[in-house]
C-alpha cells in the first residue's frame, strides 16, 4: 500500500509543500557533514595549538606535582591549586572547543539552512509504530545507511592503515627523545595523523548530501491530484471565484451607472441595447463609452438618462455595433466615427435650441458602412 502510494508521487514538491515541510521542522540534513566538520576541527585545532598545548599541559602536570613546604599549613592552598590548574586546562582546551562549535554550528546551516518551529519539539507518537520501523530499516533509507556504514568502515580503514604506516617508524623514534621533545613530537604525529583520518569523512559526506537532499525531495513528492488541490486551493475554488466574478461586476455595473448622467448621448433600440457615450474634445480624441448593458441593464441605463435629462437617440444597428465593438470606458473604433458625429452633432445642436425649433430639425439616420454594415 505504500510503496503504491508512494509510486504514484511523481511530480516534484511544490513551494508551498516546501514551505510547509520547513514550517514542521522538516529540512534536509547530513550527519556525516556533522560528523566530518566535528572531526576536522577538532584535529586542525589539536595540529594549531599542538606544540603550544605540550608545553601547557607540562607546566600543569609541574606545577600539580611540585609541592610547597609552605603551603602545607594553608587549608585553601588545595582548593586554589585545584583553580589553578581548572582554569589553566580551560585555557588549552577553549581554542579546540571554539573551532568544533563554529565548524559544527556552519555545518548544520550549510545544509537546510537555520530553521527553529515549534512543530519539531511536538511529539510523534507515528515513529512507535513497528511496522514503519521495519519499512525504514529494509526500505531505501535502511539500504542507503548500510552502504554508508560499509563505505564508512573501507574508507577509514583504508586511511588508518596508511597512516599506521607513515607514522609507524617516527611513532617507535620516540623512545629515544627526551620526554619534553616526545611529548611535543608525539602531539604533533597525533594531531596529523587525526586530521588524515578526520579528511577521509569527507569523501562520505560527499556522498551522503546528494543523497539526504534525494531523499528529501523524494519523501515530499505530490500526486497530480495533490497538485490540483493545492492549485484550486491557491487560486480558490470555481464556486468562490464565481461568486467574487458576480460581486466584481456588480461594483463594476453600480460604478458605471453614476457615470450615465455625465453621458452626452445614449445610443439606443427600443429594448435590448444601450450605450452612454460622452465626448469631451479638450481631453478625448474620440467619443468614449462610459456606460452599456443589454436588457434589464439595457433599461436601466436608458431610466437613468431619462431622469438627468440626458437625450436618448434610437438607432437599432448603431447601438448593437458600439456594443459589440467597443469596450466599456474606451474610445469607439474609428470605423464609426462619421455615424456617432451625426448623432452628436444632432444632439449638440438641438440642445441650443428651444423646443419648438428642436422639433422642426430632422433626425439623422446614420449609416454603417465596411464590417459595422451587418451589426
């Protein structure tokens, strides 16, 4: 059943599944990085300060060992001992335990990056389960630890057995130093010899990041229909979309209605068509239509315009062409210039004039000519 399910996630994980992933505490990381970076510093550190911390640690060893006749009859001359040797210790040993926090610090970032959520600390009682504990001990994860362990142990061994022998004939010529030049020549062998062994991680932790970020991504596939959701819940659902279209056109419609009594004309047939257009030479190169609309819509621009006075002309295929070929809130194509300027300048004269002169000037007929023909 899982491995079906999990056959069945081929698409790569979406951004926001990312997101989330991190948002619960799930990043990629590498514990032979951990472990590579722990080691090497650690080894540099004891190379850095190795002739140093031989002579360091045989002042301390010196001084816990001289005792002074003096100091006998002093119940605190211990105790200050002790301090004193505490704090000296401390000394050597801060530069190694810096340079393994640092390095350690840099290398849980480098793969993942800083993440803190408190989903991590929330506990999962799914990992009690046995049956997922087999799953990942012979799953791909299981496989993958193995071959890790088995490259692990020929690569180190591998190394140690080179080091053994490089070291091996200095190693036995330190019988025959002094023990002041023993000791620092053996600090120095040790600190080498670590940092060889230390550098052979690396090659695992070179295999080992390709292979968490694999299994990463490979753990947060989606489904095609895990995809379709999360695209549906992105966009929102047809239903909600649907509804935010209808409120959007009616804002959109209640906007257009206060522009209706700033219309110089409405273009009309008696019921289905109406189209508000204002023209403003100063500020238009052509005649703009502010307002339009079909039946209901139709009727209600043409009510508007007859109680602000606005002129209602009546031209069937003029008012189905505007219609059809002009947007709302832009200028009428060019193909209908001559037939809205004879109804505009109809329109325009009329109004200067009384009614009873009004009445004797004849109505134009515009005609459309080219495409605006067959409206």
């Amino acid at each position: 059943m899982a491995e079906s399910e999990q056959s069945e996630r081929t698409e790569e994980p979406s951004a926001r599944r990312l997101q989330q992933a991190r948002e619960n505490g799930q990043v990629p990381r590498s514990r032979e990085l951990s472990t590579f970076a722990t080691m090497i510093a650690g080894s540099g550190a004891l190379v850095a300060v190795g002739p140093g911390l031989a002579e360091r640690m045989q002042l301390i060893m010196r001084n816990g060992l001289t005792i002074d006749p003096d100091a006998l009859n002093d119940p605190n001359s211990m105790l200050a001992a002790l301090g004193a040797a505490g704090f000296g210790a401390l000394q050597l040993l801060l530069p190694v335990f810096g340079a393994l926090l640092a390095l350690v610090l840099l290398a849980s970032v480098s793969l993942g990056g800083w993440n803190f959520t408190p989903a991590a600390l929330a506990p999962d009682f799914s990992r009690l389960n046995p049956l997922a504990g087999f799953g990942r001990l012979f799953g791909l994860q299981g496989v993958s630890e193995l071959g890790k362990a088995l490259l692990k142990c020929l690569v180190v061994g591998g190394v140690c057995a080179a080091v053994v022998a490089w070291s091996f004939a200095d190693t036995l010529a330190l019988g025959r130093m002094t023990p002041r030049a023993a000791i620092g020549r053996g600090a120095s062998l040790t600190g080498w010899a670590f940092m060889w062994l230390c550098a052979s991680l690396a090659l695992i932790a070179l295999v080992d990041v390709p292979l968490q970020l694999y299994q990463f991504k490979r753990a947060l596939r989606m489904t095609r229909q895990e995809l379709r959701d999360e695209a549906k819940e992105n966009e929102g659902r047809p239903e909600i979309k649907q509804r935010i279209r209808q409120v959007q056109q009616q804002m959109a419609r209640r906007r257009m209605m206060h522009k209706v009594p700033t219309a110089d004309v409405v273009i009309a047939n008696p019921t289905h068509f109406a189209i508000a257009l204002k023209y403003d030479p100063k500020k238009m190169r052509a005649p703009r239509v502010v307002a339009k609309g079909v039946d209901a819509v139709a009727q209600n621009i043409r009510r508007i315009a007859e109680e602000h006075k606005v002129p209602v002309f009546e031209s069937p295929k003029l008012a189905r062409a505007l219609y059809r070929s002009t947007d709302l809130n832009e200028e009428i194509p060019s193909g209908l210039y001559v037939a809205v300027a004879q109804v505009l300048s109809y329109i325009f004269r009329v109004r200067t004039l009384n009614p009873t002169l009004a009445a004797r000037i004849a109505r134009p007929d515009p005609t459309l000519d080219g495409e605006y023909a067959d409206a």
